[in-house]
C-alpha cells in the first residue's frame, strides 16, 4: 500500500486523473457485466396470443409480482419460473380462448331456453371443440370453424350439412395431407357430414385440396407413391440407400361400369316335384236283334249276348329346376387398369492396379432376382398388360452442396451460451483495461529518475554507488564493488561531453541493473526513515 501510494505521489496531475479514470471505468465495466451476466435468463411464456388473451396473462404477472418482457407479441419470463408459472395459469383458466366449447352449454338454464337458443349454442360450442382440436396440431396457430346445419322443416326435404375451415399456419404453409385430414376430422363429428363437403381455406385466402381432389381418395398419384415407396425400400436393401432410382406409372379407371350376367345349364338339373296321374274307365255292352218281340216284356228279344270292357292309364310328371347362375360386376373408378414399374441401379464401380477407375453393372441373375421381387410387390399381372423394366446403368455420384446439418456444441455441453458470453466479454474488458490502460501508466511512473547529486549514507561495510557528479575538466562517475550490488562500469568522461547525457546512454543500455540499484536504495531510504 505504502509502494503504491509513493507511485501516486510520483504522478503528475494528468497522471493521476487518467489513473483515476482508468480505476473508474474499469470498476463501472466490471459492475455492469457482473449485472449483465448475473442477471436472470428471459425463455418464452407465450407467443401469438389475442390482445385480450395477453392482458389477461400480463394483469396476472403484475399481481404476482413475477417479473416479465414483452417483445413483440411475445411474453417473457424467467426460465426458472416459466414451467411453475404455466401450469399456475393453467389452472385459472389463461390464457383464454376465444373458441370457447361445451362450456357454453353449461350457462344455459332450462328454464326460458327454447330449443332454437339450444340448437344454436350447440353448434357453437360444436364449432369451438373442432377449432381447438385442430389448433391443437403443431402446423396450426389458429384456426375458426362453421358448419351450415340444415333446419329441420317438415315441409323440405333434408338437405345435408356443410362446412367450412379457416387456419393460419403456425410456419410452413398447410399442405394437401394436412387438409385432408383436417376435412376428415371435421366430417367425422359432424352427423351427416361427408368430406367432400368440407372446405379448407388458409390465411392466404386459397382452398386447400379441392373438391376433386377430395371425392377421389385414392388417386393414381397416390397409389404410384406407395408402390413406389414399396419398391424403393425392397430395391435399396439390396443395392444400399442412393443406389436405385424407381419410376411407376398407374393407369386407373376413370369411369364407372356394371356388368349383369346370367347363365342356365342344362346339363345340371334337379328334380324338384313329381305328379303322379292314374285313370281307370269300365264298360258294358249288350248285342241283340231289334224286333217287336225284344220291346215286350216277355218277349224273345229279352236275351241276348253282353260284353265287359275296362281300361286303365297312369300318368307320371316330373318337375326340374335348372341351374342358374347370376354374376353382377361393379367397376368404380380408380380401379388399376395398367401398371408400368421402371427400376435403375446402380453397379459396381473398381479400380485397377494403374487406378484406372472402372465401371461393371450388376450381373444379369441379380437382376432377374430383384425383377421377381418387385413384380411380387407391386402386383405384376400380365394379362392385364403390366409392364416392369429393371436396368443396371451408371448413376453418377452427386456431392451435396453446402455443409451437413449438425449438432450445436452449446447443446452438448447444456451451458447457457448468453451467460458464457457476457463472462467473456467481461473477462476481455477487464483484461484490455488493465493492460493497455494502468500498466502503461504504472510503468511510466516506475521509470527511473535522476538523483539529486548529493552522497547517499554508507550502509554497512561495503562500499556503495556515490551518484556524484564531477565537474570540470575531469568528470568521473565511478561504482565501487559491491558483491550484494550488481557492478556497473566506471564513466569516464571524455572532454566536451556532457555527463547527464552519457548517464543517461549508460542507463539506457543497462536497464536491469540500474532498476535494481535504484530499488536497493529506495529499501536503504525506507529502512532509515
């Protein structure tokens, strides 16, 4: 202390100010990046929520005393406190959505409540459960549904509900999968409802899949790509991933057709009932002459010849049922009508003893083998005129642009990479202060000075530096020997020169020596005082 208070002395008055200074603005820096890097870390509470919604959020924080920033549209809060304080809100019901669901239905008393106020709180609150359910989606921030329901008029005849969807995507835009699925979710909680009947529309004001696209499910394009992503996995387990290229066209029916068909054989026939039919007749018959006598009674003509007849006739009928086949055929469109596969791989590719880089396809049986199974994949059928060509061509190797995507080394380590670099933008300021700024002060003001010339008392036995300065004709600067004290030559002074400029050459030159005998003798001062 007592060292550094004579180097202040030492100073002159723009010295000690610049010190000063330098003292203060190094203690400010140090303060406020000790604030900075102390100072709490800000994650995200909520993001993209309605204005009513965020004030309800922020009222909440002001009552708790957390405290919080706002930056755009976002709420942020300490990252200790963001999970204790989302699941705090939660149970109070924020932040609030403005889809409000079968809730509504719970305000509604039954007593003035017609059936047309339930009817209509029912839809909405059926509309605020399917937007909540589609915001629940990660592609989806916001979203809004209405469903035309048909009023039940016993005079009209029942027309069948519609729908439409508003989103507003949360990043990239709602792609064709991704209506489709949201069409099907809104038809299936909707009695009535088929999907083509939903209508999906995004913040940019364009209908998201149409209404073609959503009565033909299963289009050629659909079914090309799942053949297609069928036949590339079996290919590349064979040839290895980036090996094989594979192209299928589907040709579908685009027309409806029905066909009726009905056959009779002859040759199969059962007996089903049998009439049997039998008839039995008798006669009688008498020959005589006609005379008068046979009219009498007692006449001749009583006798005479008779004759018996009786017949009998049987009649069988048999009943046959033929057999009968019926055949009813119904082509809806989409059916496959003709199936085309192209497969390319990739060869073989070796190097010779001269590093001749060669190219060999793959051998025909391998070929062959891979053709079987990808007919089996796809469902070859050749009387349906299915095609399949396989080749093994050369497929240059095409380096990727730009640099592989990998992970961060702030994720490894899990630092706060925030905090890190305000402690080294603090350890930098303090570093470039000290040296660049008090060292070269505190350096300068160590410098050594000129005595006054005057003999410094003898300490002890040996003899010491007498720091006189002759003048005159013979000027001497002489250094007796010392074995504590490093030795410095003898001055001898040539006529016409000045001796103060020849101290100061020799002090020059011999640096370390002189700060050394400079110390020894501020110790000697100090020990006397």
């Amino acid at each position: 202390m007592q060292q550094i208070g004579t180097v202040w002395a030492s100073l002159d008055r723009r010295k000690q100010f610049i010190v000063a200074g330098a003292v203060a603005l190094v203690f400010l820096g140090v303060l406020v990046m000790s604030r900075i890097a102390t100072a709490p870390s800000m994650t995200l509470l909520y993001a993209g929520l309605e204005s009513g919604a965020a004030g309800d959020i922020v009222r909440s924080l002001d009552q708790r005393g957390v405290p919080y920033e706002i930056r755009g549209g976002s709420i942020y809060v300490t990252g200790a406190q963001r999970d204790e304080l989302r699941m705090t809100l939660a149970s109070e019901g924020l932040p609030a959505n403005s889809n409000r669901g079968y809730e509504l239905l719970d305000s509604l008393s039954g007593f003035g409540t017609t059936s047309q106020m339930f009817d209509a709180a029912y839809w909405r609150a059926k509309e605020g459960e399917l937007a909540r359910t589609i915001v629940g989606s990660a592609h989806v921030s916001q979203a809004r549904v209405h469903i035309a329901n048909g009023s039940s008029n016993p005079f009209q005849r029942s027309v069948a509900p519609t729908a439409s969807v508003y989103l507003v995507a949360s990043g990239a835009q709602i792609t064709g999968e991704q209506a489709k699925a949201i069409r099907f979710l809104v038809a299936s909680a909707v009695s009535g409802l088929a999907p083509e009947n939903v209508t999906v529309v995004d913040s940019n004001g364009t209908v998201i899949g149409a209404q073609e696209t959503a009565v033909a499910a299963d289009t050629a394009d659909d079914k090309a790509r799942q053949l297609r992503e069928k036949v590339l996995r079996l290919v590349e387990a064979r040839v290895g991933a980036g090996n094989a290229v594979v192209e299928i066209s589907v040709d579908t029916v685009t027309e409806t057709e029905s066909i009726r068909e009905r056959r009779f054989d002859p040759k199969g026939r059962v007996a089903i009932s049998t009439d049997v039919e039998e008839r039995s007749d008798s006669a009688r018959n008498q020959s005589a002459d006609v005379t008068v006598a046979s009219n009498l009674p007692d006449g001749d003509g009583a006798g005479g010849d008779e004759s018996n007849s009786n017949a009998t006739q049987t009649r069988e009928r048999v009943n046959y049922e033929v057999s009968e086949t019926e055949l009813e055929v119904h082509r809806a469109p989409g059916a496959i009508k003709r199936l085309t596969v192209a497969v390319l791989v990739n060869g073989v590719r070796t190097v010779d003893a001269t590093g001749a880089e060669s190219f060999q396809p793959m051998p025909q049986s391998e070929l062959d083998a891979l053709e079987e199974l990808v007919a089996s994949a796809v469902g070859f059928d050749a009387e349906r005129g299915d095609v399949i060509t396989l080749k093994s061509l050369d497929l240059p190797a095409i380096e990727p642009q730009g640099t592989l995507v990998s992970a961060s080394i702030w994720q490894r380590i899990h630092l706060d990479a925030m905090s890190l670099i305000q402690m080294m933008v603090l350890a930098l300021v303090s570093l470039v202060l000290g040296l660049f700024v008090i060292r070269p002060i505190l350096t300068k003001s160590a410098a050594p000075a000129l005595l006054p010339a005057a003999p410094l008392p003898e300490v002890g036995p040996a003899p010491y530096l007498t720091g006189e300065i002759a003048t005159g004709d013979t000027q001497e600067f002489t250094s007796l020997p010392d074995p504590a004290q490093p030795s410095v030559p003898a001055i001898g002074s040539v006529r016409g020169e000045d001796p103060v400029d020849r101290l100061r050459a020799m002090i020059g030159d011999k640096q370390e020596e002189t700060v050394e005998i400079l110390r020894s003798w501020l110790e000697d001062g100090e020990e006397k005082v």
